[in-house]
C-alpha cells in the first residue's frame, strides 16, 4: 500500500514498512518459474535495471541487491485474511479507495513490461491460484490476451501498473529515500544484511521513520502524521485486544511486534508534538506531496 492509502484506510489497517530483496539481473541469466523458462535478453536486464534505479534502493551495492522499501498493511498472519475482505468474499472498499496494488493483480509493478509473463506464472502456481485456473498460457475463445510477445495488451492493465509504478516513485521521493539513508549504516551496509531480510520474504518495521519524514515535508503533512498516529494507535489496541480473547500461542510474537509498533508510534507523537520537524523540501515540491497524500 501506498502512504494515502493507509491514510485513507487509518481505522482498518495497521501500517508498517515491508524491506525486501531483488538480485540484480544481468544479461544471458536464464530464469525459470513453473514451466516458463526465460533467458534475459540485454534489454530485459537493462529494464530491470531502470525499475530498480527509479523505484528501489542501494544500487550498486556490495550484495549485489536491491532492497525494496514499501509501506504494507500489517496483520495476525493466523487470520490469513486482509482486513477488507468481507464474509460474502467481497472487497469492502472496492468502491471508496480499493490499493491500487490489489489493482494491479496479477501483474507485477516491480517487472519490466517485457518479463510480466514470468509473474503471471508465478502466480498460476502459487497456493492462492490452485484450482482456479484463471492464468493460462495461449489464447482461448472469449478470453482477452492480458500478456504476450513482451508487452502488456490491456490497456486498463497497462494504465494501472504504469499509475503503481508513478505512485511507487512519489513514494520513494516522499520518504524512501530519507529511510533508507536512515537505516543505511545499520541494516543495509552491515556485514549481515542477507540475513536479517529473507530471500523469499520481508522485515517487518514500523511505519514511524516514514511518518517523521513525510512530517517535516509542511506543517499540514505533520498534521496528517500526528492524526495517523492517533487512529493507529487505538487500532492497534483493539486489534491486541481481539488477540487476547482467541488465546492463541502462535499469535504472541504478533501481538509484540505491534506493542512495538505502538512504542515507536508514542515516540514520533512525542518528537512531533514537541517539536515541528526542519522543513525538507521547497514550497512547490511540499505542496504537490501535500496533495499526493490528500489524494
Ligand atoms: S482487494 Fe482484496 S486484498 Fe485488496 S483490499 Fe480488497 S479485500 Fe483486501
């Protein structure tokens, strides 16, 4: 999710920082997902290389990564479920401000245009798709082609991904990159990084060092903070609380890492509220992100 997304959705999901890891890919690398094997061309890798350089971090790092810094909705991974979703299975803010990465499905914003067919094969084979057949390779009578010869041919698709992959850049522009020179000497130089962020997965931190950098954009973006913070924290309480009552073992770490979510949320009210943070950006630059996050 995106920061006005969360926003906009303060009272249904927890927020929180998603860091993750993508090798860099280099020309004459054969990737291979399910059936589909794919050797990189020049072009493929130089793409992934442009998407990698606009949207996430650490290029040209020792690891031979880049991390990807993403804001994410957070829950009991126990309830398997996301917060909108509905008993009768539909998305109850469909209407009022659906993520626009869940618009995006089943294509993949961080994929060239040319390799998104590696990710809808990614996805035929996932656990989420057994049974569903709905990705298949070929045409088929009455089916639109979503995919093929290295392009996108829908164009509400096209429109879409191209809208995430902008939203991505404000992103990165707006906080992403103060966080990640925040946690620069501490997570992404050190010795250990590889470890700390698992190959097929995410870290999970909060939110807080993005609300403190989208705070010292203008005064009305560290309203906007100080406001999420407080939805947040009482989301969080009530989501403890519900925890408490299925008495679960396996829910406990969960229900630390969101106490410490709530600790770090206290201390950004604190440093906020004490204090307005130095203005960061000129007039006009604050004033396009202040209508980004209003959005
Ligand atoms: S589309 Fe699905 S995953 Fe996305 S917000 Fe709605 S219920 Fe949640």
């Amino acid at each position: 999710m995106a920061l006005p997304e969360l926003f906009r959705h303060r009272d249904l999901f927890v927020g929180c920082l998603a860091i993750s890891r993508t090798p860099r890919r280099r020309s004459g690398e054969r990737l291979r997902v399910g059936r589909v094997d794919h050797v990189l061309s020049a072009s493929d890798a130089a793409a992934c290389d442009t998407l990698g350089e606009t949207l996430l971090h650490g290029a040209g790092n020792r690891h031979g990564v880049f991390f990807n810094l993403v804001a994410q909705g957070y829950d009991y991974p126990s309830l398997a479920r996301c917060p909108a979703l509905q008993e009768d299975g539909l998305c109850a803010i469909h209407a009022s401000g659906k993520p626009l990465q869940c618009a995006v499905v089943p294509l993949d914003p961080l994929l060239p245009d040319s390799l998104q067919h590696l990710a809808l094969a990614g996805r035929s084979i996932g656990a989420a798709y057994i049974g569903a057949e709905c990705i298949q390779a070929g045409e088929r009578s009455g089916m639109a082609t979503l995919v093929g010869d290295g392009e996108i041919h829908d164009a509400a698709a096209r429109e879409v991904i191209a809208h995430r992959r902008w939203m991505l850049a404000q992103e990165h522009e707006l906080w992403g990159r103060a966080v990640f020179a925040s946690l620069r000497r501490e997570l992404f130089d050190a010795q250990d990084v590889l470890g700390r962020i698992p190959a097929d997965g995410f870290l999970s931190i909060s939110i807080a060092p993005a609300l403190l950098a989208v705070a010292g954009v203008s005064e009305r973006c560290r309203q906007l903070s100080l406001t999420y913070i407080d939805s947040q924290l009482a989301l969080i309480e009530k989501k403890i609380a519900q925890a408490l009552l299925r008495r679960r073992l396996d829910e406990r770490p969960h229900s630390r890492e969101l106490r410490g979510f709530s600790e770090a949320y206290l201390r950004a009210r604190a440093a906020l509220v004490s204090a307005s943070p130095p203005q960061t950006m000129p007039m006009a630059a604050a004033q396009r992100f202040e209508a980004y996050l209003a959005a």
